[in-house]
C-alpha cells in the first residue's frame, strides 16, 4: 500500500526543503512546487492527502489555491504557511476554505500535528469511530436537518467556531457534536462557562500555574487549554470575558502558545476553539465591551441555532427523548395524554429546548400514573403577550357548579377569545374592557385571586379547594409556591 502524498507549494528553496525532509520522514511521499502554475498541474495528475502552501507566491496568491481546492477538490485538506504575526491572513484563509495553518518560523512539532490530523481527516481509521454515534442533535425538520449538515462539513476544518442562538437552544450541544464529529473526537472536550469564573481567577483558570506562583497555590496546575490539548476547548458565553481577559485570551488563540503564572517559558497547546454566546457579539464590539480583533478571530466561522419556536415539527421527536431520560428515575414509562402536544406547540418555548426539558420534568411530577394531562403544563405563567393559546386550554374547566361565587366557570371564561359577546364575559370586577398591555402578569393576577377565593370558600382547605378548582393537590401547593400565597396564620 503505498504511502499517503503531500503538496507543498513554497517559492523559498531552504523552506520548501525543510518541509520535504520532515514529511518524508514521516512515512510520506512528497511532490513541491514552486508557483500556483505547477501545483494546478500536480493537482490534476494526482490524488493528495493534504496540500500544504504558502501564501505568496510568485505568480500569485496561495488564498487563491486554497478556494480552487475547496471548490474542486473537496476531499483534500489545504494548509496555509502564513507570516510570523499575520493572523489576519490566517483568518482569511480559513475562511475561504483551509484546514489549519502554521506560522513562520515552522515549528516542526507543530507541523507534525497538523498533518497528522490532516492525514486522520483524508483517510479516517479508527479514530474517526467516534464520528459515526447517532447525532445529539434531536429534529427531523429541515432546519435541523440543515443544520446537522453543516456541522458535517465544520467538523473537518480546524477554524475557530462561533455559534449563536437563544439560551437553551443546544449550543454546547453543537459544540460536543462538531467535536464528535472531528478529527480530535478521541481527544479532551473542555467546556468553560466564561460568566461563571471570578475576574481573579480567570488567568490561572485558563493557563494554570506553577507551584508557588501565589499564596494558596501548593502545587502545579494545569489549565483549561493545557486540560483540551489535542481536543477542543468551549468558550460559552464569551461576551462575559473581562476586557483585561481578552487580550490575553487572544494571544493564547494567535500564537498556540501559553504561559502559566509563575511560569518563564510558554509552552505549545494544539486546541481547536468553539465560542458560544446568546449576546450579539457585534454589538458588543460596537459597545466596547468586546475587543474587535478577538471577535474576528473567534468569528471565522458563525454557526447558528434556530430557536424551537421555528421548528415545533421536532417537539414530537424532544419530547419522547426528554420522557425516556426521565423514564429510568421514575421506574415506569411516561407519555402524554390527549391534547398535550396541541398544547406545547401553541406555546412559543422562550427558553427553548431546555424550558421543554423543564415543563415536561415539573409535569410529570404532577403526573397520575406518568400521563401527562395538559392541566400539568403549567405553561400559563412563561407564556409571552403575544401567544394565542387560551389559559383555559392549559387548565381544562371541570362542569361548572351551580353555586353563584364559583371560581371554575372564571377560570374557563378567562380563556374565551376578545371577541366573546359581552354576555359570555365573565362577571369579575377587574375584567378591563382594553386588552392588558402585560398578558403574563394579568392571568397571574387573576389565577391568584381565583386560588384566594377557592382557599377562603374552602377555608383553605388545600385539598377541597383543588377539587373545587379541577386540579390536583399538587398543581395547587405548587401554584401557591410559585404566587407566594400563603395560609393565615
């Protein structure tokens, strides 16, 4: 079998030497070219592994050839050999479609590395094993099927890594399936809440420290770049790093290279970079509050997550994985009863994946026998102004009573549509004639005045007044947690 083959393209004789002699004693077989013109020519007589080139050349730009490889030859990775200190042109490049990059003067480790995970990337063995589990990602609908495509063709490249979307949307979930899908699927996955670590701290947290460096630090250790080395490293919310934080983040991501406090030397790390934040990162630079050269060398590649609200085709497929997790804990298997689903997709999901996983967690705790009814939702008080659901479809009414001061047939009129007759409107005094400007507050308000009138006919009796009410006892004591309403004493 014959052995993978290497492109090096480099105009410099004593470069293009030195990168030749390492390859080859790398197991590997070499061709060179010295202009844009010859490796067109080799790239058409021959299948390569990896194609390694500089970035001016005497007949032109390696930038170009990096867009014809990406275009025209999709299964070869292309690496840049930029300037010492030409971060941008690094940038450009992974952009337009390289793999990686490595800077003047090559440090020969380093190169290695890169072309080791090139060479996992061209011809997958096992180490490409760990790609294939089934995705994290949980949707059938097209945007999810988009999306799970697009993380197929990041996982290839070692680009930094930007994605956005709402709180609860999945974005570490992303984050750990780019990963898996990766070269460095066997290597460390790190995720670091950047909003989470004291200002203080934040050096040692991220570089690590020698012992003795500062009070308190007894012995040696690492940090979260040497902790991923190999792997890939989380940034989540990366718009809460200090100013301070981010110059030196910054150098660490440039250089590959980071210093450990008390340390003299810096030492190599090989980590590929994800970011993650529900802030606009933009507007933050605009702001101040985010430096404009970190964000354009974290932002090389932006991936973003459509909120649930755009793709309720999946809460069928969420909401079966959510009661199968819960499932074990409870010993008994759990489903949702009639008119649940209607439910949750009339709902607009503000927290998203993670609210689903929440409502249905707190709902089966309410749950007879783990089915699911729609009065265990519970959706009434997260729901936005603009929702079209009807409170009552969340508490289904029981058959009004005939006593006069009964709360149910409120709590079912509540729910009618503005355009109900006048004589359908219930009789409350508060019902304003004006549509409330804060829907949220307003059914909080009444379903607490409707809870204090049921617990003072029932003279709190908790139990009587959810029966009054068609509700469970512990739909009531939680509504009474969550409305701070207590009894007399």
């Amino acid at each position: 079998m014959s052995s993978p083959r290497i492109l090096v393209v480099d105009d410099e004789a004593d470069l293009r030497e030195l990168l030749e002699i390492t390859l080859v004693r790398m197991g590997l077989d070499v061709d060179s070219a010295e202009t844009l013109r010859e490796a067109r020519a080799f790239l058409k007589e021959n299948s390569y592994a990896l194609v390694l080139t500089d970035m001016r050349l005497p007949d032109g730009l390696g930038l170009e050839l990096v867009r014809e490889v990406a275009a025209s030859y999709k299964s070869t990775p292309i690496a840049v050999v930029t300037a010492y200190g030409s971060a941008d042109n690094a940038v450009i490049a992974l952009k337009a479609g390289a793999f990686d990059y490595v800077s003047k003067p090559v440090v020969l480790d380093e190169l290695r590395v890169m072309v080791q995970s090139a060479l996992r990337l061209s011809a997958p063995g096992p180490d490409a094993a760990a790609a294939t589990p089934p995705s994290r990602l949980i949707g059938g609908s097209e945007k999810m099927q988009a999306l799970r495509a697009q993380i197929g063709k990041l996982a290839r490249s070692m680009a930094p890594i930007s994605i956005t979307g709402e709180s609860g949307s999945g974005k570490e979930l992303a984050a750990r399936e780019i990963h898996a899908q990766s070269t460095r699927a066997g290597k460390p996955f790190i995720a670091v809440n950047c909003g989470a670590i004291p200002e203080a701290l934040m050096e040692a947290e991220f570089f690590g420290y020698r012992k003795g460096a500062f009070t308190g630090a007894a012995d040696e250790r690492d940090g979260f770049f040497q902790a991923a080395n190999g792997g890939t490293l989380m940034l989540d919310e990366v718009a809460d790093l200090p100013l301070a934080m981010q110059v030196k983040l910054l150098r660490a991501i440039q250089e590959r290279r980071v210093r450990k406090i008390g340390a003299t030397v810096e030492e190599p790390v090989d980590v590929r970079i994800i970011s993650a934040t529900h802030q606009d990162l933009a507007k933050c630079v605009e702001n101040g509050k985010f430096r404009q050269d970190l964000f354009y060398r974290l932002n090389v590649i932006e991936l973003a997550l459509p909120p649930l609200r755009e793709r309720l085709d999946d809460l069928p497929m969420l909401a079966d994985a959510v009661l199968a997790r819960l499932a074990p804990a409870r010993q008994a298997p759990a489903r949702l009863g009639p008119g649940v689903m209607d439910a949750l997709r009339a709902y607009s999901f503000p927290g998203n994946v993670r609210e689903l996983e929440n409502v249905l967690e707190r709902a089966l705790a309410f749950a007879a026998d783990g089915v699911i009814e729609v009065g265990d939702l519970s959706l009434k008080a997260a729901r936005p102004a603009e929702q079209r659901v009807p409170a009552a479809a969340l508490v289904p009414p029981a058959p009004p009573p005939p006593h006069p001061v009964s709360a149910q047939p409120e709590v079912a009129e509540r729910g009618a549509p503005a355009v109900a007759p006048a004589a359908a409107r219930p009789s409350l005094p508060h019902v304003p004639d004006t549509l409330p400007s804060d829907l949220p507050a307003y059914l909080e308000q009444v379903e607490r005045e409707i809870i204090l009138r049921a617990l003072a006919q029932t003279q709190f009796n908790r139990t009587q007044a959810a029966q009054l009410l068609g509700i469970s006892f512990r739909q009531l004591r939680y509504q009474m947690q969550k409305l701070d309403i207590q009894a007399p004493e």
